[in-house]
C-alpha cells in the first residue's frame, strides 16, 4: 500500500553537513571555500544594503559578477561543477532508498541552484526539486534570475505540493517539513499550523537557533542531523511513516 506521506527537506545544513552551497566554480574563481569565503558574503551583504536588495538576491549577484570577472562563462555547465561530489549528513542515502521504497514522496526546497541540485547523487529520490533558476540568452549563457527559492516562496512551494497530490493548499496533515535554520522560519510556521509536523536539525547539540525556532513555536521536533540507521532522527520519521526498520 502507498504511503500517503510527504516528507519536505531544505538541502543546505539539513542533507548537507554545511549551511551554503560551496559553489566550487567559485573557488575557481579564486576564493578558497567558495561562498564560505568571508569576502563572498561581504560582497553580498554590501550589495544587499546598497541596492535594499534582499540577501539572496545580492549572493547571486556576486556569483554572476565573480564568475564573469574571471573568464568563465555563466553556463550550466559551470554552475553544476561539484555537484557530483557535494558531502551528506550521516545515512542520507539509505534513508532516502527506504523512504521510496515504501511509497513516501520527497521533496527538496533550496535557495540552491536548481540545476545543480538536479546533478546531485540524492536527486533521483525526489518527486520534485524547487529552487532557483536563471534565464538564459540565445547562448545558453545566463544573464539573470528568473525564479528566486526566498523564505517566503518556500511557503508557496508547499502549497502546490500539497495540490499536486490532491490534498487543500493548507492541509498540511500529511507533510514532515525538515530544515536547520531561520530560513525554514515561514515553511515550519506554515506546514506546523495547518497540522503538519516539523523537524529542525543541527550539526552539534549547541546550536542556538533551534532554541529561538523552538519559542517561535514552529518546531515539533528537533535533533542532530543524523539520518543514520538507528538514530534518533531515523527512528522518528521512519514511524511517523509507519515503515518498520528491516533490522528489528
């Protein structure tokens, strides 16, 4: 029997072990660890006061800049370069093999670059992937953005999700939203007030944000993001899921 479960993941710091895409054609434009380059963000934040632009806006507006200050080309090709190697958090792969297996749909909402996220090695355990795009010239060079994943979008995603599979926009009843930051602020708020369950993952027990998340009120449930068999976070989903683990 098909399991009518959704489960909704952020990618960054929720699948990944860290919270920006590294964007490695970055680091081949020069700066060492990509967008965790402090001038990266410097740059983005500069931007992002200067223009009253919001901060995802300004990032990608550095990546276009950067990308083109040094000779390459803002193509495809380009943008996925590290996609094939991007680092998970513990038991990802057979945790998402034994959601599928068992009926349960997932999806991923990322501020990411969707066409990068759609060369990962988890992308094929998705129903759907939504994130941000570009527009392209008669050149397939990318010269701006054509839909932006924001805070805000994240929540509109949801609700097409939701009516893709034939539930209300607000029935969230069926839907595990999963995220490790304030930027899953309006998706939990949403998915936990229209009667869906919400998880935030760390990376380490002293991480402060859950705490504020939590007096928020937008969290059900929160633990390491570890997807390992056995773990805390594994054992949760797999009986909100109601699928037994193959070792008991």
């Amino acid at each position: 029997m098909t399991n009518e479960k959704i489960i909704i993941y952020d990618f960054d710091g929720t699948l990944t072990p860290y919270a920006l895409p590294k964007f490695e054609i970055i680091e081949k434009c020069g700066l060492k660890d990509g967008a965790y380059n402090p001038k990266f963000l410097e740059q983005a934040n500069e931007i992002s006061k200067k223009e009253d632009v919001d901060l995802y806006t300004a990032i990608y507006k550095v990546y276009f800049s950067l990308i083109k200050k040094s000779g390459f080309k803002l193509v495809d090709e380009n943008f996925c370069l590290g996609a094939s190697s991007v680092d998970y958090n513990p038991g990802i792969l057979p945790f998402l093999q034994k959601l599928n297996s068992n009926g349960v749909k997932n999806y991923v909402l990322s501020s990411g670059i969707k066409v990068f996220l759609s060369k990962t090695k988890v992308a094929s355990f998705f129903a759907d992937i939504y994130a941000t795009t570009f527009t392209y010239n008669q050149h397939n060079e990318a010269n701006g953005i054509k839909f932006l994943m924001s805070d805000k979008n994240k929540v509109n995603a949801i609700k097409e999700i939701c009516k893709i599979n034939g539930f209300r926009e607000d029935d969230c009843s069926n839907i595990i939203y999963i995220g490790d930051g304030f930027t899953d602020y309006y998706a939990m708020d949403y998915v936990k007030n229209n009667g869906g369950i919400t998880i935030f993952v760390y990376q380490n027990y002293n991480n402060k944000d859950v705490l504020a998340m939590k007096e928020k009120g937008v969290v059900s449930f929160s633990t390491l993001a570890d997807f390992s068999i056995d773990s805390e976070l594994n054992t949760f989903i797999l009986k909100l899921c109601n699928i037994k683990t193959s070792h008991r």
